[in-house]
C-alpha cells in the first residue's frame, strides 16, 4: 500500500511538472533573421531574396514592385548538358586501311577538328556535342571520297569510308 501511494504521489507531481511547461501563453517573434538574403525596396525597384535549406525567405516589397525569390541549398541554375560523344571509324582502300588520311570534323558554326588515320586507317573524335549535325570528310592525295553529314545523338563507332578497288 505504501508503494501505491508513493507511486501516486511521483505520478502527480511529474504530471503537474509537464502541464506547467506546456503553458506560457501566446508567443509573437518580433525580429527574423534571414541568412544571406531579406531585404525590402523603399523605392518600388525589384527585390531578389535567397535562402538555405530549411528556412522560409522573409521579406516584402511595400513599395508594389516585383519580387523574386530563391530558396534552397546551393540553389544553382543547372541548365541542361549534354553528355559529350565520339565519331569514329575506318578509311579503307578495298581490304586494307588507309594510313595518314587527314579526317576533317566540321561543325554547325563552321569550325573544323582534324586528324590523321593510324596506321590501319582508324581515326576518332572524342568530346562532341550530342544532338548535333556533324559533316565528315577525308582528304588523300590519292584517292577521293565523299563526305558524310551525321546527326551525333550517341557514340558512332563506325563511320567509314572505303573505296572498292
């Protein structure tokens, strides 16, 4: 019996403990503070406010002008890349390769890359822009061919050129 009542007792007084720090009444914030970012335009210009994660922005424009806002962690503006590609391929001459072929690369704006055929007539261009259209031609002082135009939305492992003889 006695256990009871000092279990009551303990009881009471932990509950009377939690109801008095639940209570306080009602509570006004008066000042915020806004980390890198808040403002106000006195003066009707536009007002550009950024925060960090897990804080709302805070900050008016009384003056009616526009606002913009930006929150979150390191909020960059990500625009889409695209992944770069490769061309490449063989220049052939009937079954054998065609070595030291100059390969041209021609782009959209008129800019060219070049290079040489190996030894076996292989030849690549690393670091494309995918979606792209691409024209492609050989030079040799032998032989002539006809440049291709390829759209590089992937890797093209095979673009060749070849002359039956």
């Amino acid at each position: 019996m006695r256990k009871n009542k000092f279990a009551s007792v303990c009881l009471i007084l932990f509950l009377s403990i939690a109801a008095q720090s639940q209570t306080g009444g009602i509570f006004t914030i008066t000042q915020s503070v806004v980390a890198s970012g808040g403002g106000q335009a006195a003066n009707g210009g536009a007002v550009s406010l950024d925060g960090t994660t897990g804080q709302a922005i805070a900050g008016t424009n009384s003056a009616g002008g526009a606002s913009s806002t930006q929150s979150g962690f390191w909020q960059p503006n990500f625009a889409p890349t695209a992944a770069g590609v490769s061309v490449s391929g063989q220049v052939t001459v009937g079954k054998n390769g065609l070595s030291r072929a100059r390969v041209t690369l021609t782009d959209f704006n008129g800019e060219t890359r070049s290079v040489l055929t190996s030894s076996f007539g292989y030849y690549r261009f690393d670091d494309l822009e995918a979606g792209r259209t691409y024209i492609v031609s050989v030079n040799h002082k032998r032989y002539l061919f006809a440049p291709q135009v390829v759209s590089a939305n992937e890797d093209l492992t095979e673009l060749n050129f070849r002359i039956e003889e």
